[in-house]
C-alpha cells in the first residue's frame, strides 16, 4: 500500500517494518473473525468472500494446518480495502463495548438481588426508585420464596429467577434501549397536546 508524502505531495511505498506490522495487524483481525461464533460474526459487515474461507479456518483443528488456513485468510483479507476492514475493527470495538456494559450489568444485578435477599423491604424499595417499573409485589414474593428455599436448602429455583427479573429489569437502560420509547412517549404526549389545542 502506498502513502503520500506530507510536505512534498509524492506517493512513496511503506517500510519493510511498516509492510510486515500492517500484515501482523490483519492476521491478527483474522484471528479474531475465526474466534466469533456464527452469530457474533453475522452482525459484522465482513466481505461474502471471506466467509468461506473463515468457515474453512474454524473446520481445521490441527496445529500446523490451521496457522497455514489462517495466514490464507490473511492473505485474502490483505486483497480488501482497508476501509472495509477499518468497518469489522469498528464493529468488533462496538460489539465489544456492548459486552462490557452487559457484564457490569450483570454484576449489578447480582450485587441487587443480594440486597434484597438481605435487606427485604428496604432494598425493594430502593430499588423501585431507580428502576420505578420493577413489579414491587413479584419481586417481594420471589424474594420470601428464595429465602424459604434457602432455610431448608432447598434448590435455589426463585433466587435464580430474581437474577432473571433483575436482569431484563437493567438489560435496556444498560445497552440504552428505552430511549427510543420515551422518544415515543414524548411524541404521543406532543400529539394529545396539539389535538386538544385544535378542539379548543
């Protein structure tokens, strides 16, 4: 690949060291696309001609013929523009800035159902003024039968099931998907207004 020179506007050839960085760089993104699973690797806009040969890379398991599958795909990957790479570096950064916000997430549900297994009450409503559309009456009956469960070593079934409330309870506002409805509220709200202003 060749750049342009700064001050003189020429176009020169990269380094050795820059050429072999820039290979190392893209085996390195190679790895990854091979490392995904099928789901994670549809949501990247990873070039239809690289499919095959990234499926081709996951099929080999054997050491030494993987590293070779492996620098084939970087071969091909090194023939793409590097805009559509910069576009899976983008969405692998993306993809996993997602995934940290969703194990904070997760640890903060954890941290909430202990709350509640210890505080009862108090932590119950605490936690309706942050998250004031919990269900304070199946959250209070879960967390009694966890406690039940938990006096007579019975399986942990209700406190798993806390876990699972609190979790679709901060999944949304952790991943910033209820802006979108309070947009709509908001527009609904706009709506009704603007109608019985016009009745008026």
């Amino acid at each position: 690949m060749r750049g342009r020179d700064e001050e003189t506007g020429e176009f020169h050839d990269k380094s050795r060291k820059q050429k072999r960085n820039d290979a190392l760089d893209v085996l390195a993104l190679g790895e990854k696309l091979v490392s995904l699973t099928p789901a994670q690797l549809a949501r990247l806009p990873v070039p239809e001609d690289l499919l095959p040969h990234i499926a081709e890379c996951k099929r080999i398991t054997a050491h030494i013929a993987h590293k070779r599958q492996l620098a084939f795909l970087a071969k091909h990957m090194r023939r793409e523009e590097e805009s559509a790479l910069d576009a899976i570096r983008e969405a692998l950064d993306a993809n996993s800035d997602t995934g940290r916000r969703e194990v904070a997430m997760m640890h903060r549900a954890e941290d909430w159902r202990e709350k509640l297994m210890n505080d009862g009450d108090a932590a119950l409503s605490k936690l309706l003024g942050e998250y004031p559309q919990a269900d304070r009456q199946e959250l209070r009956t879960l967390v009694r039968n966890a406690q039940a469960e938990k006096a007579k070593n019975k399986p942990p079934r209700a406190y798993r099931e806390i876990f699972q409330v609190l979790r679709a309870l901060m999944l949304p506002a952790a991943l910033g998907l209820i802006v979108a409805d309070s947009d709509e509220d908001v527009d609904a709200d706009e709506s009704s207004d603007a109608t019985e202003d016009a009745q008026d």
